[in-house]
C-alpha cells in the first residue's frame, strides 16, 4: 500500500500496489516521475506520482538504480541500472522509462561487471570487474568510453570506496592489500583516471550488510574543505583540509569551555577530534553538520585532548569553516539549519521522550528553550520545508511505539520582525590554519548576519561576496601520478618523489607517433584551484616526439568473459592492449577453426571479433600484434563442449574390506568431452579428482559407506551418489539368464536395479533365505548377467560362517532346478540359472570346496615332503598356512563388476615337513576380493579335516 500527499500532508491517499515496494527513487526534478523497487528484483516506473506503475525490468541490484544527471545524459527520462542476465552475470545497461523491454536496453558496459559495482555519480560512472583474484576498477567521465583507473601500482586494492565526484575530480577511499581497518585517500585528474595519494590510514568501520564507512566529511558551502579521521599507532584524531587534501592539520581547540571557563588542552599534544559518522536514520543530522546555504557553519560532536574518545559527544561549532572552535553542548544533539543558517535548532539525540527543543540565532553563541509539543514524543526526525530559506519545521516522532506518526510544525517567522538589509551584514574572510588567505588560488570573502541583527535573511541572500584570484606557489600544487612527497625526506623540502616503479620520461598510453609529449615533473595543479601566473610546477621543458611504440601487454578475453561454451553459442571476442601504437598496428588473428582474419586498427568498440564453433573440442585461439617497432602475441583456449544432462555411478553394492573396488561414472551425452570427475568416499569433505571417469579405492572397515560423484566440464555439473556395504566376509555367486532377455535389456541403470530387485525377492521367496541377506547386482552390457551377494547370516561365528553355509547350497540347488523365473514384456519368461553349474562359487574368505581340495593334496604333499626330509635330511621352519584368493587379470575398465567368471581352485603347493607346514597358495579366479589373505594353522587344518 502507498500513501500519496498533494497538499503538504494535511490529507493522504490510499494506492494499492501489485508488488511488494521496498525503495522509492524519485526523479531529480520532475515530481510526478518516480520509479519503485520491489522485494521480488523488479524495478516499476510511475508517471503520475506512483497511481499507475509499469514494469521496467527484472532481476535489477538494489540500490544500483539511477534516474539520468542533468547536464550530462542526453534524456531525461534514461535510468542507469544494474541488472543480471540469463547466465547469472551482472551487467551495467541503460534504458529510456517509455520502453524498457530486454530488446530495448542498452549495455554501456562490454562485458559483466561484479555484482553490486555500479555507481553513477555526477560526470562520472564506476563498475569494477574481477578475474580471478584480481579486481580491475573501470571509470567513464562523461559518458565516454570506458577506461581502467590507474591507481600506484603497487597499492593492489582489497576495496574502492567513492566520497566526492565534485568539481571534476574524484576523491576515493582505497584499502590496500596490508590495510584491515583503515583506508588511504586518493584524488584523480579531471577524468577520473590517474590516482596520487593525499592521506594515509583513514579510519573505516563495517557496518551490516558489508556496508564501509570512511571517517571523511566533505565540508559543504566552501569547497575543497574536507574533514578526516587519521588513525595512526591505534589513536584517532581529527584532521582538516582546505586544498582539498594539499595540506592537512589538526583542529586547533577551543580556549574556554561552554561555560566560558578556560580549558586545559594545549597544542601540540591536545586537540579537537570530531566523530564522522552519518546517520542510519535518513531524517536526522549526522555526528557533524554542514551544509551548502550556510559557508563556514560546522557543528559536530566529539572531544578534546590527545585522540577521539568514543564514548565522549559533546558539541562543538566553528562559523569560519574550522579555524576558531566553541563548545555549545555538554551531550550530541540532532542539528537542522534553517534560513541559511540565521537559525540553527537543535534537539538532544536520547532514546526517551521529549517535548523542548533548543535555537539560536547567532551562530550558536547564546540558546533559548522552546516547547514545541504539551505531550513528550520520541523524536523520529526534523524536516524544514523545501528552500534554504525557510524558517519553518517539522518534529517527527510518536508518543509510544504502539501509537501512529505525530507531525508537529514549528514556525520561527514570528520571532523576526523584518527583512535584513545591507547595515545588517558584516564580512569575513576565508583563512585556513597558518592565518593565510590565499586558499585555492584566491582569496574569498563572504557575509553573514550581525549578532545585533534579528532579522530574516531571505530567498535573496547570498553568502559569497568577492573572489580575488592569487599567483600560483608551490602550495597550489599536488604530487602527480606516479609521485609522493616521502615524509623521511621533508628536510630536502616539500618535493614530490617518482615512485621506483614509475618512469616518468615514459610516453602515456595515448601517444602516437607523429605527436609530442611533455615529461611529468611530478607535480600537477590542484583540481579546481584558480590560481594566476607565479610558479608553474607543471611547466616541463623536456618535450619528445611520441615513438612508434611496440605492442605490449596484449590480452585477448571473449564478453561475459565464459571460456566454456556450447557448439553454436555467438561468441564475441575482445582484443585489449595496454601500451603501443594502435592506429599503426596490424592484427593477426586465428580462430583455430580454419578461420583466420587481419585487422587494421582494431579497436574493441569498433570491430569487435564474432564467431560461432560448431563442434565440441579445445580451440586454441590466438592474436599477433605487428608494427615495425615490434609485436605481441596473446593466447586463449575456448572449451567447447556439450553440457552434461546425466551421470551414473557404477560400483559394486557389496565389497570385502581392504578389497580394490572399482568406481566408475558412466556421463550422458556419453561424447561429452573435458569433463573433470570430483570423487567423495564416506565422510571426507576433501574430494579426489580424476580426469578419468573411473577410480581405484579401498574399504578399510566394515560399515555402509556413501559414494558421491560429481562430473563437470565448465557448462554444467551433474552428480551421482550410492551406498557400498563392506564386509570381511560373505559369498559371491555368479548369475546368468535366458538369452530372451537380452531383447529388453535397454542397458540403463534403473532397469538394471528393477531386475535385481525381481531376482533378490523370487529367491528368497523359493530358498527361504532372509532377502535383507541378498543383494542381486545385474551387470552393464550384454549378455545380461549378474552377480548374487550372500551376506553373512546375523548371529553366526566369523570362523565359522567361512566354512559352512548351508544357504549358498540351497541357493544353488534351486537355480540348477530352473526354479528361478520371471515374466517380461509380452508375457515371456526369463529363466536365472548358475553362470557355471559346474564351478564353485566365489567367497570373500575361502569356501568349503577350496578346503576339501586343499586337504586331499595337503596328504600327498606331506607325504612327499616326509619322502624328501628322509633323504636330504633338509628342514624348513614355519608354521602357518596362508590362502590367497587372486583376481584374474582385469578386463576393459567399462563397469566395476566387469570380471572373469572363471571359478577354478588351483593350489600351489611346495614343501611339508611333519607337522610344519610352509605357505600354501589357494587361488580363486573370480569375483572382485583381490587382496583378502586367510590365515590358519596345521593344528586347526587337521581338526576341520577329521570332522
């Protein structure tokens, strides 16, 4: 619901709303315009003072919405936004409010800028993008193209934060990589391009939402004045600027306190330091007030002596910008100026209700007490009605949380009897801290009211008088980029220092051949300064003709900056070179594909390089820059591949602990090509990474282990996870089915697992068996086989279990008996018999056929043995009997399960002596339980063999 007011809010109008409003912005100087943000992204415009909205766009940044600035933008009507496209990238686009569809809108920024990163301020706009670990700063002065702001190059920025756009310059916080808590300020030339420091380790706080605030102030109604927070070896204190950051000094204190009693703060070791905070309610003044229509007004809340106190908030004033200081109040209080400062209210900022407010109408020099209201209310705000010369305001706040707005109007016009007149002004002058008057390249004298006059000053006052232009000194002179003054050097002077990375007989980047170019001497003219003649610390007498330049720093990047496409994606290709000569240059470029083309002059606005690869692979694209001075290669590799739709994770459901298991991941398109396979096995966070699509593992201890496995190629990730059990022992027996079946065996997973299932439940239907005890696993391919895993029987002794189990015959008997069935499509049978009903059958531990085998030939070799121990007289010491079940040379890696059936026993036997007996080697030929190593004596080989 929105409210609408026409008459001053004596009446509102109720407006329902088809979305839910967050954030109204409305436009700069049409009051029927404005456009609505809502919680869902969207971004409504309204032309009739919010009564109908239109939808402009979808999936606009909060707070990254900006009406047009008049004077720079051609329309009116054109809103500046940040939106996100189709790929989830944010983009920095332009649309007029009459039209504003996806066809209509303008990207005025080639390629995706980081997300939250537009700022249009003034003459300039601000987008920054990130590339890895890096974060490029990109500026546009008046609508031009956009170009990279060039900061020190060393000072590699954690964060940029913008404070002023004034005056055609930008003045910016910028944290570099060893700061935490504060920032360095920079100031730029009138484009916005290059940076040269002017303070040092400015304090910042993080506020919620990751939002930054920089301890700065910008002065308002003198420019260049700016106040800021400098913190040094963990004190804080106070500095100002009158040349826009030239010089900075500390605030001189006041001589007595507000009693008018002396105070003991003395310079150089005690001073004025000022909180700078803003307010986080829009309708109330910050910890400092200024503003346009009264110069040289400054209130503020802070403290006097060695460093800024937190918890310390008293209130100070200055009426000549800074240089003298009162104290007014002992706690802060809430500021508003009305009539161009002739009278400043105050209210005290509590969290309990008030009913006084205090005034003045001599700067702050004397205060009387008014009671605006009979009822104490909890002041939500002050407002003073439109025009700086108003003398009436609004109180805004509620007698308790529950109740509604009360709006309470104070009007001072009765307190005035007449207009100001000439008589009632008197003039001061403009001095910064030594008592110089000369102040931005010229000395400005200004009026303001008499302490005697009680009168209006009106629509017609102004505050400037004179403005008398100064000759240029070296104070009228900053460093330049690439320069600093070096504090450990001042006792050689006041001089600006190249940096050791900077050269500055070095051409710009603009130079070409045919043109000149003046060296820097390190010193460039204080923006907006208006000095005359005297000292020119720019004027260079080395002039040189630019040089034909060879290519350097050539990169070659595609818009949206993706390196991964699909076949037929548009791809738009953008050639950037940070130094030599374009116009001379000529541009080789080989798309890899067969396409190979030349470029004159290549620009990225201009001709930008398209293209569309049909088929998947890894295209090497590459760009030779070449004029007679030299050339410059750069090399990019675009991914082109299909995106991924599925993936299956094939692995055994039962494995022998210690045992290799097989993991494979079987990728749907299956011609999909550069794809990386992530691997998680139980509980580990730390993924393994293959680039085949298979993976050797081991199970260390019994236990339900998940088995999670991601396939990606830059376009697409997909993922697939199953359960292992692991067992130390249990029997394996192999399955076949009629060859009917092989007809409706579509070879896909889920229909694999459907059979399974069917065979687990008809066998433990016909055997008795328990089903939770069999797991049936049908293999990949054809012909259609299986694997039946028999686990072991709950309640049973291990040892015991690796013998005898009485189950695997009763499984068997029933599958050589063809008692195992099952009706498919059409009404068909599909019989399950043994895959060799002749052949043992697989054991995670050994099996009774293994050692019955092995107790027949361990006679005949102990027979020998006792043959060969008589006549060599030889002995050979052990006592042990080891069995090792082997796998057979693994097949083609297409399935985890992908193994012999062969289930032939072969025992090597060598030499017995009596009853020692040296190791014995049982081979088993099939199943998957390569590793497994049993163990038994002579003495338990013979009790088993008796029985």
């Amino acid at each position: 619901m929105l409210f609408i007011s026409t008459d001053e809010g004596a009446s509102f109008q109720r407006q329902p709303l088809s979305f839910t409003l967050e954030t109204l912005l409305f436009h700069p100087s049409e009051e029927d315009k404005l456009l609505a943000y809502s919680k869902e992204a969207k971004l409504y415009v309204s032309t009739d003072l919010g009564r109908k909205w239109t939808l402009l766009q979808e999936r606009v940044t909060k707070d990254r919405v900006y009406w047009a600035v008049s004077g720079v933008d051609v329309d009116p009507d054109l809103v500046h936004m940040e939106m996100q496209d189709s790929s989830g990238g944010h983009l920095y686009v332009t649309c007029l409010i009459q039209n504003c569809s996806d066809k209509m809108v303008t990207a005025q920024f080639l390629g995706k800028i980081d997300h939250n990163s537009l700022s249009v301020q003034n003459d300039y706009i601000f987008v920054k993008v990130t590339t890895g670990n890096r974060t490029k700063h990109y500026i546009s002065y008046r609508r031009n193209e956009f170009v990279q702001m060039r900061f020190p190059k060393y000072a590699l920025p954690k964060d940029v934060q913008v404070v002023s756009t004034d005056e055609n310059q930008v003045l910016l916080a910028l944290q570099e990589w060893y700061q935490t808590d504060t920032y360095n300020l920079y100031e730029s030339d009138p484009q916005g391009v290059y940076y040269s420091i002017i303070l040092e380790n400015v304090r910042s706080t993080k506020q919620p939402e990751e939002n930054v605030l920089i301890d700065v102030l910008e002065v308002r109604g003198i420019k260049g004045v700016f106040l800021a927070n400098q913190k040094e070896d963990g004190k804080v204190t106070t500095l100002i600027t009158f040349n826009k950051g030239r010089d900075w000094e500390p605030l001189a204190p006041p001589t007595t306190d507000m009693n008018g009693k002396p105070v003991n703060c003395k310079q150089p070791d005690c001073h004025l330091h000022l909180h700078l905070r803003w307010a986080d309610n829009p309708y109330v003044s910050g910890t400092v007030h200024t503003k346009d229509s009264a110069p040289g007004l400054i209130m503020g809340a802070g403290n006097l002596g060695s460093q800024l106190v937190e918890y310390k908030e008293e209130m100070y004033i200055t009426s000549d910008c800074g240089r003298t200081w009162r104290q007014v109040f002992e706690e802060e209080h809430h500021i508003l100026y009305l009539d161009h400062g002739g009278v400043i209210v105050a209210i005290k900022d509590t969290s309990i209700p008030l009913k006084i407010l205090k005034f003045s109408v001599d700067e702050g020099h004397t205060w009387s007490v008014h009671n605006f209201t009979s009822t104490s209310v909890f002041v939500d705000g002050l407002l003073s009605e439109p025009g700086d010369e108003t003398l009436v305001m609004t109180v805004f706040g509620h007698i308790s949380y529950r109740s509604d707005w009360e709006l309470v109007k104070v009007d001072f016009r009765q307190s005035f009897p007449r207009q100001c007149t000439e008589d009632d002004y008197d003039s001061w002058k403009l001095t910064n801290l030594q008592g110089e008057h000369c102040i931005m390249g010229q000395e400005r004298t200004y009026r303001k009211r008499k302490e005697s006059s009680l009168c209006i000053k009106g629509k017609s006052y102004t505050s400037a008088l004179t403005a008398k232009p100064c000759q240029c000194t070296e104070k009228d002179f900053n460093c330049d980029y690439g320069f600093e003054r070096a504090p450990s050097l001042k006792a050689e002077g006041d001089r600006c220092y190249p940096d050791f990375w900077h050269d500055p007989d070095a051409p710009p980047d603009n130079c070409h051949l045919g043109h000149t170019y003046e060296s820097s001497t390190g010193y460039r003219k204080v923006v907006s300064n208006v000095c005359e003649g005297g000292t020119n610390k720019e004027q260079s007498a080395k002039e040189h003709s630019c040089p034909l330049l060879p290519p350097r720093g050539l990169q070659l990047g595609i818009k949206g900056q993706m390196l991964t496409v699909a076949p037929g994606d548009d791809i738009t290709f953008v050639v950037h070179q940070e130094q030599g000569d374009t116009s001379s240059t000529r541009y080789q470029v080989d798309l890899w594909d067969g396409v190979r083309a030349i470029y004159e002059n290549l620009t990225v606005t201009d001709e930008p390089i398209q293209h569309r690869y049909e088929k998947p692979g890894v295209y090497r694209v590459s760009v030779q820059a070449e004029n007679s001075a030299g050339q410059d290669r750069a090399t990019l590799y675009i991914q082109v591949t299909t995106p991924l739709q599925e993936v299956h994770l094939e692995v055994v459901p039962i494995a022998g602990r210690n045992q290799l298991v097989n993991l494979t991941a079987v990728v749907l398109p299956a011609d999909a090509n550069l794809t990386v396979f992530y691997w998680w096995i139980g509980d580990d966070l730390q993924p393994k990474l293959t680039l085949e699509n298979s993976l050797l593992t081991r199970f260390p201890e019994e236990d339900e282990v998940s088995v999670t496995v991601q396939a990606s190629n830059g376009r697409s990730t997909v993922q697939d996870s199953k359960t292992v059990r692991v067992y130390d022992r249990f029997q394996v027996i192999p399955l076949s089915f009629s060859l009917n079946l092989d007809r409706f065996n579509p070879n896909i997973p889920e229909w694999r697992e459907d059979v399974g299932r069917v065979v687990t439940k008809i066998l433990a239907k016909v055997t008795g068996v328990p089903q939770d005890s069999l797991v049936t696993m049908v293999k990949p391919g054809l012909p259609t086989t299986a694997q039946l895993y028999v686990l072991p029987p709950e309640g049973v002794p291990a040892k015991r279990s690796v013998f005898v189990d009485k189950r695997v015959s009763t499984i068997k008997q029933a599958l050589r008996e063809s008692n195992v069935s099952f009706i498919v499509r059409g009404g068909l049978r599909v019989l399950v018999t043994l895959a060799d009903p002749d052949a043992g059958y697989n054991s995670g531990a050994g099996s009774p056929g293994v050692w019955a085998l092995a107790g027949i030939l361990l006679v005949t070799f102990l027979s020998t043995g006792v043959f060969l121990l008589y006549k060599f007289k030889r002995k050979l010491p052990g006592r042990n009997v080891y069995a090792q079940m082997h796998n057979e040379k693994e097949q083609e890696m297409t399935s985890p399960v992908n193994h012999s059936d062969d289930t032939q026993n072969i025992i090597q036997g060598e030499e017995f002596i009596d009853d020692d007996l040296d190791s014995q080697t049982l081979g088993n030929g099939g199943g998957n339980h390569s590793g497994v190593v049993l163990s038994i004596t002579s003495r338990e080989l013979h009790s088993y063999l008796s029985s």
